[in-house]
C-alpha cells in the first residue's frame, strides 16, 4: 500500500511539474530519442547543464540511473541511487538500486554503509513487497553488518535471506566468510558447510565456475587447517550441496580433538585411571564445569587416583594434602583429612587416594576432596628412632 | 595511393569504437572458445584507371570495423597494387598458426580465367595476352596453396569482387567468378554472387549490397549465431535488397562451428543481460528504418520473457514496428490508403514517432485526405520537437488557403508540450524495475577474495598428556607448551614414536648439558623454568625432549639451566646450538632445514 501511495503521489507531482520551456522539451525529445546510452548520457549531461532547476529533476536522476545501468556502470548507478535519496528520502527507485547495487561497492564509507541500511529497511517495511526484494534487503543488511565487522547481525540477515533462498550460493559464500571470519570455536563447523555449499551447489543460483572454484580453494584450505587433512571434505561438499544448514548434531572432528580422542584412546589403554581423570578435569574446565560439578560430583565420592605429594600441612603431622595427578609439580588436588597424619613425607611421594568432593575451583584449577587417613596409601611409616649409644664406648 | 591500416588487436578504444554494447564482457567469451589468434587481411580496390569503383575502399573499411568487433586483430589494404598484395599476403600467411582462424576479404575487381579466379590490383597494366594478365593479377588459387600449406585452424575468403570488370571484356572472358577449386581444408569461401554472375554496386550506399549486410551482421554483437547462419541472414538481405537479381553464395569444409560474437559462458541461455542486447540493437535497426530486423530482434526479447519493463517495452514496440513494416510495404506497393491507414496505427502506438506522422501527412495528402493530413499535422504540433511543429506549420499555412480548419490550427498559437511521463510512456517514474535488478544480480557477482584470501582456520592444540604408563611420572605439557619432567631427563626416550623419529625424520632435540635444578624439593619453583620459544614450518618438525615429543610451533617450559639444541636429519646432527636457560626468561629458538 505504501508504495502504492508514493506512487501516485509522485505521479501527482510529476504531473504537476512544468517545462521550462520548449528547448528543454525538445531536449528531452532529444534523449528519448536517443538508442545509444553513451549519446543519451552526454544529452543528459546537457539537458542538466542548461537547466540544473528543471522541475523534473527525480525524473532525470531516474533517467540517469537507466543509462548507468545500461552502460553497466554500477558505481555511477549507485551514486545517483544516493542522488536520488538524498532528494527524496522516501524514493522506491533510490532505495531499491541503493540497496541492490551496495554489496558491489569496495570501499563503502561509513554514510553509505548508514544510507544502505535505510534504504534496506524501507524496502522491508513494505508489506507487500515484490518478489526478491526482501531476500535483496536482507542479502545488504548482512553486508552492511559485515563491514561494520558486526557479525552476529551479519550472520543473522545471511540467514533469512538463505530462509528466503535456500539456492543463494552467493549468500552461503558470504555467510561461510563471515563465520570464519570470527574465529570463534563453534561457527568453524558452519563457516565449513557454507563455504562447502557455496563450492558445491550447481542448481539453479549457483555460483558462477570462476567463483565456485575460488571458493573451493578457500574451502580446503581451511577445511584442511581445521581438520588436519582433507579426509571426509567430499562427503561435506555432497552434504552440503544438498541442504543449506547443517543438520542438528553435525560436526567435523578438528585436528585438536581428533589429538584429544587419540590421546584419551591411548591413555584409556594405558593408564585409565589417569584418562578418568583427564576426562573429568576436561569436564571441569568446560565452560558448564561448575554446573557438571554441582550436579554430579558435589558430595560424591572421587575414583581412586594416583598423584604425586607437593606439599603436606602442617609440618609434622599434616591433615592437608596438596596433589599433582597430571603433573608432579602443579596443584590439582587438596585433600583434607579428617585425621592428622602420624608424620611427614618428602614432596615427590606417590600416593593412592579416594575420598568425597566436597569443592572446586575453575582458575587456577583446585578439587577440594574429604577423605580420612586409611583411604590413602602410599604413605611412608615414620622413620624408626635410633637406639641411643651408650656413654663411655665400647668396653 | 595505397593505404595500409593496421589494429593489432583488443584495444579499449577500438572496442567503445565499434560497438554501443558492453562488448568487453564477451571479449574472455571469445577467448574461451578459441585458443588461437583472429587475423584478418582486408583489401578494398576502387582506384583502377579503367572502370574505378566506388565501394570497394568504404566495404574495406566497413569490415575492418566489424571484424576488429569481433575480436579479430585486422591489416588492411587500400587501393592496393600486385607488390603490395603479394607483400600483405605474405606476412599475413606468416603470422597464421595451426590454432588460428584465418580470415580474408577483398572488395574491388575479380575475374574468372580458365575456370581460375584471380583478384585484380589497382594497378593492373594493359598487357597483350591471357597469360600476361594472369601474373598481372593475385591468383586465388595461388592464396588456396599458401593457406593449404599454413594449416591454419580454418580458413574463411570472401571475394566480393564479382562485379563487371574491364579485364573480363578487355580478353572476352566469362563474367564474376568461377567455381572456387580446390580450396583448402577447414575453409569457407563466400563469394557475393553467385560464381559466373555478376555483382552489382550499391548505387545509393556507401557500401555494397553484400558487404552492407554482412558487415552490419558481424557488428551485432547480440547476434550470437554460427558463421552459416550469419550468411544465411546476409544471402536474404541482399536478395531481398536487390530483388533477387543477386544472391551471395557460400561453401564450407568447416568441420567446427565459428561465431563471431559468442555469449559469455558459450550458452545464451545463461546471459542474462542477452535480452537487453537485442533491445539496445532492435531499438538501432529502428533508427535505420530497418522494420524487419527490429522486428526478429524484439521477437527474441518477448521469446525470452525478461519481464519488466524490458518486456513492456518489447511488447509496446511490436505492433508499432509491424505497423511501420506494413507501411513502408503498402507505400511502396502503391497502396496509398492502406499505407496512411498503417502510418496512422503506428502513431497511435508511439505518439511521438514524428516521422510516422509525416510520412502519414505525405500519404494522406497523396490521396488529398486534407482532414486526415490535418489531424497528423496537429498532432505533429502536439507532441514533436520545435522543429518538427515548424515543419508542420509551414505545411498547415500551405494547406490554410484550401482548409479553414488548417487555417484555425496556425492561428491556435503553439500548444503546450505533453507532460514528461506521457513523453516516457512505458516507463513507470517513481516504480523500481524489479526484474532490470534481477537480472542484474544474475549477471553480476561480488568478488569476496579480498575477504577469503586472509582467512584462517588454525585449531588451538588443547594441553595434551605424553602418554605413560606411570601416572605420577607423566609430565605435563600445557597448551602448546612441553613441560620438563620433574625429574632429570631419562637418558633414553621410552616412547616407540620418539625412537621412530629420532632414527629417521628430520627433528629438533633439547639435550640438558648442565646441571638443571632438582625441582622435586621444591613446592613453588615457578621461578625456576624459562621458556624457549621453537618456530619453523607449522606441524612438520617435531621437537623432543626428555623422551617426549611436539610439534612446532611449541613452546618448551624448560627447568632453568644450560643446553644443547640439536638438529638433526637422517639420524644425524646437523647442527647444533648452546642455550642456557634462565629463569621466567623466554627465548626463541628459529628451526630451519638444512
């Protein structure tokens, strides 16, 4: 309806407007009459020049606009788009090829990135908008977001617009950049499957050879980084070109978990009480740590573990045990005994103990476990006194 | 006298020259489907002393223009003589190689001898015998042989040179062209007429009927069609420009098909801006009053369905051009009546077409219609330029002395131009082409390298455990660090993978030289590591230390004290570099391959 409404009411003031006089009617004659768009420019140019207040002056820009595109020349288009916003704030015509023809600009300036989002936004709010142009609104809006390195909103337009065009190679291209772009641990996977789609996708909306290829390239070299080679990067690009979101659950092991898998494979048969312990201090350090210990460990008995005695307290006869289980010289475990022990050990004991968690600390790492005297073995016997030597010698 | 004009090739200026279209985007098209070069040598011939022509040097130019459209790199003669023919001939033949399309045009004089076909130079002498004048001219035959022998991928000759000529009657013999015989392999040879019938010249044009049409083809860059069909188009033109007194006539050994102007991807499906090109070249063929060909092309854009205004206007234009198609026949046929009648329906359908109008006025007036010539002349007032309303009131202040109504139209004063979107009809101001932005994100793709060329994707390594038997001896290695073991390092790597690649690849050993501190009496020795920094090529070099093994880049947290960096290869040292270790210091240690 809105558009509808700005329709007639240009149509109002087109019909509204005058020629100044004959020779500018003649000039527009002139321009219509013109086939080629080099000619229709340089009349334009002279049709502007001779009458720089004409009141058809959105007439003209729009008129502009057609030869630009015409010559193919985006930029040009782009800027009389601007032209023509500026104007009229409110113009379906500017709005439109402002929006479309922004992604193509190399350097969009801050003011241009803040006129596209309008302009994008205008389009939207049009509730009945035609066909392609609320994908094309939110293909700028991402990309705008994207300049401005805000990636979270980028990725949230790349997505409608995929929503609004699964076949949007282009889109899926942009949308893989973006999440790689950002580094973070949990968009490498998706940032994956996009650009595997963009290199992958041929139907309808696919990307050009050139840029398939280009982003094929890209594709392996990350896949490879994050993988470690380029095993089962096939089978990402069939599933990929198949649906435009991963499904639930989908995952590529990275090269850190796949030394993470092999190093608990191995430790599992090698040491298991260690791999347990490894797993459960992974659990830890995770990012739910503290509520997979509140929920599962708090107050429940720890598996018996194997460490090494860094320090023991009070001198003399300690109930507070500090433990190395990875590492010998770094603290992992205190174990505080309900009993003092009868004596002291050297710092580098082996000791076997089990015992009650009772607290946690994520940084620096600390499990705090309960625990009395008898569930710890390993523990030396007090050195036996010598017998004294008697005064005078021997006889 | 002679002229010679050289382009060598894709010049920017050449092609904004040659063409309203965006020809550049078509130029890698071109490239795609052939690996090899374009050459053309052009010859035009109107200088003779006897029988000068007037075409001959303009049909030269003409396709000179047109063939460097379409990507050939030209040499082109004009007025020239036996030398300078031999001499072009000549290095043209030795630019051609085996990937190459070879093309050749000659405009001016030809003759048939023995059933041979020879060219004729401008300065063809007056010579007693048929022999004489044989070595006197280029013999086709003799081209035939030089071509034969280059293997060039093909090979395309066009003789328009088949007009009547003073050698013919000077030896009585036969007139245009003979038969081509014996032409090469992979070769088209189109000659203008038909061979043993004579060419006419274009009394009226610039150009000759033959060399017209075929260079105005070969110009379009929209007419992306095989080298037959091009000639196919040409033949009809001219039959139906000289009312069938002469058809150009062609034959082919061509085993690939060539086209002088390709769509971008080899498809024509898939350009979207196709129909925009056939628009922007129907809308040209009209300006020339060319009905028919505006017609086909405005035909292929409605076959197309582009949509929007694109389509609209196609759609518009049809019936206008038909309009001026039938008119233009009826004039012609004499058929007045229906020719205004025509003149009239096309003015209705573009009201501002002035020289439908006049032409209208004309054919009214033919018949004496005075109302009807009036009612055209008004409209001329209405709607055309300042000159086309004077023309119109010279002609209404003629008519004022037999028509009073023509008479009260002069005396009426200058009506006021039509509103500006009554002058754009067709076009909506203020509404979007949707489908002219649709089809420009079809055709157009942002590049995203500068985007994707630093992208990264390197995975932290996570704080992984050297695998051992015994927990409590484990040492730990922190993310991308290797921690010395509390305890001295064993003399031995326990590890079957750390004696794997001590005996083969190449690695970096940390071998202690010194005392290092005894850190197992120690609670807090934190002051007592220093870190050394390893950088080389990632992921490749392993570095051992006390048994245990990592990859660069790493970072060793080693117990202060002194040692010896060892690189070694192949199982041996071949380097090695002192390094003491101080505490909470960090040095970097840069591995390189020998």
């Amino acid at each position: 309806m809105k558009y509808l409404a700005l329709t007639l009411l240009l149509a109002i003031c087109a019909t509204a407007a005058n020629w100044t006089d004959r020779k500018e009617y003649d000039l527009v004659l002139a321009i219509r009459a013109e086939t080629s768009p080099q000619a229709r420019l340089a009349l334009l140019d002279q049709w502007k020049a001779a009458y720089p207040k004409s009141e058809f002056g959105q007439v003209r820009r729009e008129l502009y606009l057609s030869v630009y595109q015409a010559l193919g020349d985006s930029p040009q288009t782009l800027s009389v788009a601007g032209e023509m916003l500026a104007a009229q704030p409110d113009s379906a015509v500017g709005a439109y090829w402002f929006t479309l023809l922004l992604p193509e600009e190399k350097a969009a300036s801050p003011e241009q990135l803040a006129l596209g989002e309008k302009a994008s936004r205008q389009l939207l709010a049009d509730p009945k908008p035609a066909a392609g142009v609320e994908r094309m609104a939110h293909r700028t809006l991402g990309w705008i977001h994207w300049q401005r390195n805000e990636y979270t909103q980028a990725e949230a337009e790349f997505e409608k617009c995929l929503q609004l065009d699964p076949a949007a190679a282009e889109i899926s291209a942009w949308l893989g950049t973006v999440l790689a772009t950002e580094q973070q641990p949990d968009k490498r996977v998706p940032a994956l499957w996009q650009l595997a789609r963009a290199s992958a996708y041929q139907d309808s909306g696919a990307l050009p050879d050139g840029l398939r290829r280009q982003s094929g390239e890209v594709l392996e070299r990350l896949y490879t980084a994050y993988h470690g080679d380029t095993g089962g990067l096939d089978q990402l690009r069939s599933a990929a070109a198949a649906a435009p979101f991963p499904p639930a659950g989908f995952d590529v092991e990275s090269v850190a978990a796949a030394a993470l898998r092999k190093q608990d494979e191995e430790l599992s048969r090698t040491n298991p009480q260690l791999a347990a312990w490894v797993r459960l201090r992974q659990k830890l350090e995770a990012p739910d740590g503290d509520k997979y210990f509140a929920e599962t460990l708090h107050n429940n008995p720890l598996p018996k573990l194997k460490g090494t005695l860094i320090k023991a307290d009070p001198p003399g006869k300690p109930n507070e045990l500090t433990i190395g289980v990875i590492d010998p010289a770094q603290a992992e475990i205190v174990l505080k005994l309900a009993t003092e022990l009868p004596n002291d050990a050297d710092a580098g004991a082996v000791l076997e103990f089990e015992g009650t968690v009772d607290s946690f600390v994520k940084s620096p790492f600390g499990l705090t476990v309960t625990t009395d005297p008898s569930k710890i073995s390993g523990w030396p016997a007090a050195p036996v006194a010598s017998p004294p030597v008697p005064k005078g010698g021997h006889k | 006298m002679m002229r010679i004009v050289r382009s060598t090739g894709w010049s920017k200026s050449v092609w904004l020259n040659c063409c309203l279209l965006a020809l550049a985007t078509l130029a890698p098209a071109l490239q795609a489907q052939e690996n090899g070069k374009r050459l053309a040598l052009i010859i035009g011939n109107d200088a003779y002393p006897i029988s000068p022509l007037k075409n001959a040097v303009n049909d030269a130019r003409a396709m000179d223009k047109a063939l460097r459209s379409a990507g050939f790199q030209t040499v082109t003669l004009e007025n020239a003589r036996k030398a300078d023919m031999d001499r072009a001939i000549g290095e043209f033949l030795d630019k051609l190689g085996p990937d190459d399309t070879a093309l050749f045009f000659f405009a001016g004089h030809g003759v048939q001898i023995e059933n041979e076909n020879f060219l004729v130079p401008v300065d063809f002498p007056s010579v007693a015998t048929i022999s004489a004048a044989k070595f006197a001219c280029m013999s086709v035959a003799r081209i035939f042989d030089e071509l034969k022998r280059k293997r060039a991928k093909r090979n395309i000759l066009i003789l328009d040179a088949c007009r009547s000529n003073p050698v013919a009657a000077k030896y009585s013999l036969e007139a245009g062209l003979a038969n081509p015989q014996d032409a090469p392999g992979e070769s088209f040879v189109a000659f203008s007429t038909g061979p043993g019938q004579t060419a006419a010249d274009n009394p009226n044009g610039r150009d000759s009927w033959f060399t017209e049409a075929l260079a105005d083809y070969i110009s379009q860059s929209a007419l992306t069609v095989e080298l037959n069909e091009v000639f196919t188009r040409v033949k009809k033109r001219v039959s139906e420009a000289t009312e069938g007194r002469q058809t150009p006539w062609t034959t082919s050994s061509l085993t690939s098909r060539f086209y002088f102007h390709l769509p971008p991807t080899g498809d024509s499906d898939s350009d979207s801006t196709l129909a925009e090109k056939w628009m922007a070249d129907a809308r040209v063929r009209e300006q020339r009053e060319e009905w028919s060909e505006a017609i086909d092309l405005v035909n292929q854009v409605l076959q197309r369905k582009p949509g929007g205004a694109l389509e609209t206007l196609a759609r518009n234009k049809l019936p206008y051009l038909t309009a001026r198609k039938d008119a233009l026949a009826r004039f012609e046929a004499g058929d007045y009546a229906a020719a205004a009648s025509s003149y009239e329906q096309a003015l209705k359908l573009d009201p501002f077409a002035m020289d439908a109008a006049l032409q209208g006025v004309n054919t009214y007036l033919l018949q004496d219609h005075l109302p009807e010539a009036i009612v055209l002349l008004k409209s001329m007032r209405l709607r055309g330029t300042s000159e086309a309303l004077q023309t119109a009131d010279q002609m209404l202040k003629q008519l004022a002395a037999v028509s009073p109504e023509a008479a009260n139209e002069v005396q009426s004063g200058v009506p006021q131009p039509p509103p500006i979107e009554e002058v754009f009809s067709g076009t909506h101001f203020g509404v979007p082409d949707w489908d002219a932005g649709k089809r420009h994100l079809q055709a157009t793709q942002v590049d995203i390298t500068r985007w994707t060329k630093e992208l990264k994707m390197e995975v932290p390594m996570p704080a992984l455990l050297a695998v051992a038997a015994a927990p409590a001896q484990a040492p730990a290695v922190a993310e991308n660090t290797l921690q010395a073991p509390a305890e001295a390092p064993p003399d031995h790597a326990d590890d079957a993978q750390v004696a794997a690649v001590s005996n083969a690849i190449f690695h970096v050993e940390v071998v202690p030289t010194g005392d290092t501190r005894n850190l197992r009496l120690r609670a807090d020795a934190a002051e007592e590591f220093g870190y050394v920094q390893f950088d080389g090529p990632a992921g490749e070099t392993p570095v051992l230390f006390a048994g245990k093994q990592v990859v660069l880049p790493t970072k060793l947290k080693l117990p202060a004290g002194k040692y010896e960096i060892r690189t070694v290869d192949e199982g041996k040292v071949v380097n090695r570099q002192d390094l003491e270790v101080a505490p909470l210091s960090t040095q970097t240690y840069k591995v390189k391959r020998p």
